[in-house]
C-alpha cells in the first residue's frame, strides 16, 4: 500500500461548489504540505502544517483553507471553486527533525481538479 | 525574479549523451537543495540530495556553487528512462538557523532521451 494516498485522483467541478481534497499518510511524519502543479509553473506551496492543528500559509493560500484534525491526515478545501484553480494537486509529508536538514519529502499520487 | 528558476528546456538528447541542468536560487540563506525527478503524470520523487561539496551517485553528480548561488545536476551515460521532467528544489532557514522544511521548487526542466 502506498505511504502516502489521496482521494480523489480525479475531479471534475463546476465554479462556485465547495472541493475537499484528502490526504492520508501511514509514515508517521509530523509534517505535511498541500501544492498545486500548473504547466510552467513548477509546484507551488498552498499550505503546510507542523503538527495536529498546526498552519501554516504558503505562498498561494488565497481561496484555499485546510483542516488538520489528526497526525495521518491533512484535508485541502476550495470553499468556492474557480476555473483557475483547474490544476493538479500534491500532498507531500516529511520528517519533524531539525537535525536532518536533508530531510526528504514524500509526495502523494496528486489529484487532478478541473473546474467548468 | 524568481526565487528558484530552472530553463525549462525541453532537452533532447541521444541515448548515452552527457546532459547537464542547472537552477539558480535568489536567497543567499538557502540552506538545503535538492533534485527531484517526475515522471508524466505521477508525482515528484527524490532523485538525490545537494552536498556543499559536490556528490555523486551512480551517472548522477550534483554541485552547489554558494558564491553564484546556482545547484547544476550533470547526468552521463543518458538512458532512454532517463525521460522525465528534473525540479530542483530549495530550502531557506528558518528562525534560529533551523530548517521549516519548506521547499521551494523551480518550474523544472524536461528531459527527452531519444534512441
């Protein structure tokens, strides 16, 4: 089974309905981050959290929110969502350890939201 | 500017050809750098980490450069599974020189090794 997974893999919407997109991890890391992917853009950090109940913004949170209820999971959500947020969406974990700053990060399967 | 930019390319070379990437980062406080690999449609994969003093592994070397702020990922010997899309990546330090453990990614550069 994968460490990482997300649901859905593939989404289709219409602009102005509300999006969660979920993400569990069975490595057991502290940290866990949400990016979306577009075409020459590279990834880009929504948010990223610490810790259970820990957030943090990254560098385009704007129209995006998330919940982090339990170490395992971290949730995205497009509380109304917009065609330009059409993109393909990470969720990566790694470990809480200082010391080792080459610390990797794992990513998931992403998912792939489209917004009519 | 961006703070991590990498030539999108796309490279095409020819099986067994040299091919070398780089990606210049605009924080002279980065502290760590990486090189992904992602494959069409799947996610990002740690390829190797960057060392101050250069490393290698198997056909791939990675170099830092500090003093023009710039990482490169040299890779000999191309393999047609080669082919993929290589994102450099860049951590900053965080308060008390500590690692936040955000990454900064490049746009990422495309590889095609062709027979």
């Amino acid at each position: 089974d994968a460490d990482v997974t997300q649901t859905p893999r593939n989404r289709i919407t219409k602009t102005g309905k509300r999006i969660m997109l979920e993400c569990s991890q069975t490595k057991g890391h502290d940290r866990m981050y949400w990016y979306r992917q577009d075409p020459g853009l590279g990834l880009r950090l929504i948010y990223y959290s610490f810790d259970v109940k820990d957030i943090n913004k990254g560098e385009i949170s704007d129209g995006y929110s998330v919940s982090r209820q339990a170490q395992a999971k971290f949730s995205l959500s497009l509380e109304s969502a917009i065609p330009n947020q059409t993109a393909l969406y990470f969720c990566a974990t790694s470990e809480n350890d200082e010391n080792r700053g080459h610390n990797e990060q794992f990513f998931g399967p992403g998912t792939r939201l489209t917004v009519l | 500017r961006k703070e991590v930019e990498q030539d999108p390319g796309p490279f095409n070379v020819p099986e067994g050809a040299t091919v070398a990437f780089n990606c210049t980062y605009s924080n002279s406080a980065s502290q760590s750098f990486f090189w992904y690999r992602q494959d069409c449609r799947k996610e990002p994969k740690l390829l190797m980490s960057v060392y101050s003093s250069g490393n290698e592994d198997g056909r791939f070397t990675a170099q830092l450069n500090r003093a023009s702020q710039y990482i490169s990922l040299l890779i000999r010997d191309s393999k047609l599974s080669d082919s993929a899309t290589y994102l450099c990546a860049v951590r900053e330090s965080g308060a008390g020189g500590t690692s936040y453990g955000k990454l900064t990614f490049g746009q990422g550069t495309i590889l095609t090794v062709h027979p």
